[in-house]
C-alpha cells in the first residue's frame, strides 16, 4: 500500500457518516401531515369556541382550551410556516408551499380572534356585574 492509498484510506475513515437526506416527497409529506393536524386542533378550538359564546363565568376547561390551547396552536402554526419558508429556501419542497402559509396564517387569524373574544366577553361580563355569582 502507497502512501496514497493510505491517506485515502484514512481520510474516508475519518470522514463523518452520510446522513439520509430528506428526499422530496417526504419531506411534502410530512408538511401535509403537520398541517392536517394543526388544520384539525384549529377547526376544533375555534368551532368550540363559538358554540360557547359568549363566556360568563370564568371555566378552566374554557381557559384551556381558548387561551392555552389557542395560544399553543398559533405557537405551532408559525412553526410550522417558518419551516414551510425554508424548506421551500432550500429547495426540499416546492417552491409554491409557501402560499400555504396563507392557510396557516387563516387559522392563526381566528385563533387569536377566539382568544381575544374569550377574554373581552369575562372582562365585559365581569366588570358590568363584579358581584354576579355563577349558576349551579
């Protein structure tokens, strides 16, 4: 063995493991399957949120699910439009996924919509009748 054949030899020792990369539709898919979840939690929370209408008393399962639930799917749902934004930047997914952060940003929309409603109903109930007490 040459002195050549030994670098080489060294040098593909030496070398990191090739890692997968993430090929073209998988990457699509999990976009889609991400996207169908969030699209789920959303309708959930927010078709919830107006069959509730309008909130008198303050309820922790209403709290967590408006405020907590909400707050966590909006967090989700621009995660989820950064990572469309640069995959699409780094060619792993079409470039035409970014309109779908028009979507996302639907959702977001009426969530924070859902969460701002929840609110301002407690602090109108709340501060016309301080003294109202809840129902049995």
């Amino acid at each position: 063995m040459n002195v050549d054949e030994r670098r080489a030899s060294i040098i593909e020792y030496a070398a990191p493991p090739e890692r997968p990369s993430l090929d073209f539709s998988t990457a699509a898919l999990y976009v889609t399957a991400a996207a169908a979840v969030l699209t789920f939690a959303s309708v959930v929370v927010v078709f919830k949120g107006g069959s509730d209408e309008p909130y008198y008393w303050l309820r922790k399962s209403d709290a967590v699910v408006q405020v907590g639930l909400g707050a966590a799917l909006i967090a989700m749902w621009l995660a989820w439009s950064v990572t469309v934004s640069v995959l699409a930047a780094r060619r792993v997914i079409s470039v035409l996924w970014p309109v779908a952060i028009l979507w996302a940003l639907t959702y977001v929309f009426y969530l924070a919509h859902g969460i701002d409603g929840y609110l301002s109903d407690l602090i109108r109930y709340h501060s016309a009748a301080p003294s109202a007490a809840k129902p049995n």
